[in-house]
C-alpha cells in the first residue's frame, strides 16, 4: 500500500503536463491540488490508503505546494473540494472496497481503443 503514493502522484504529474502548458502555473496549480485530493479520496474508498496513509500523502503535498507559493488555505481548500467530491460520487455509486470500480485490470490485459 505505501506503493501506491507515488504511483499516485507519477500518474497524476503525468496527466497533467498538457494542462501546465496550455495554462498559467497558478491556475495549474489549483487543479493539481484538487486532483491529489479526488486521487487521495478513490484511493481511500477503494481500501489502497488508510487514513493515516492519506494524512502523511496530504501533509507532503502540502509542503510540496507551499513552496511553490500556494497558501495553506488555498491548497487545504482546493484538496478538501476534490476529495469530498469524489467521497459524494462514490457514496452515490456505491463504490467501495472490492468494487469493479476499483479493480485495476492487470497488466497487459487493458482493452485497446
């Protein structure tokens, strides 16, 4: 499970790279912080972090972004958005644990598009 952290945030710097090109780093910035916390919250529903585990990923990030000129309530305001979004959505859907939602498929066996 300690893994999965940064796992979490090379997918998520990843996916983002475009969004940093084609926008301003703080506007950047403010869906990177939202991101961590949707990917912290699925995360969480999904059993592959405890809270403990989200606490520490959450602090991290947070100084992460601190030293990049976000302010404290600005990033704890933009992470707790996207978490609690995705905490309603999965709620609604009834992801939990164990859920086909949160069954990544093995490696190599991905369908093709």
């Amino acid at each position: 499970m300690s893994h999965l952290c940064p796992i979490l945030m090379a997918l998520f710097t990843i996916a983002c790279v475009p969004l940093a090109q084609a926008q301003g780093a703080s506007e950047f910035n403010k869906e990177a912080i939202k991101s961590t916390g949707e990917a912290a919250a699925m995360a969480f529903v999904c059993g592959k972090l405890n809270q403990a585990q989200i606490d520490a990923h959450k602090e991290k990030a947070r100084r992460l972004y601190l030293a990049d000129g976000v302010s404290q309530a600005t990033f704890d305001a933009l992470y707790s958005e996207g978490f609690k979004e995705v905490q309603v959505q999965a709620k609604a859907s009834h992801v939990q644990a164990g859920s086909p939602q949160c069954q990544l498929p093995a490696p190599g066996t991905a369908k093709q598009d």
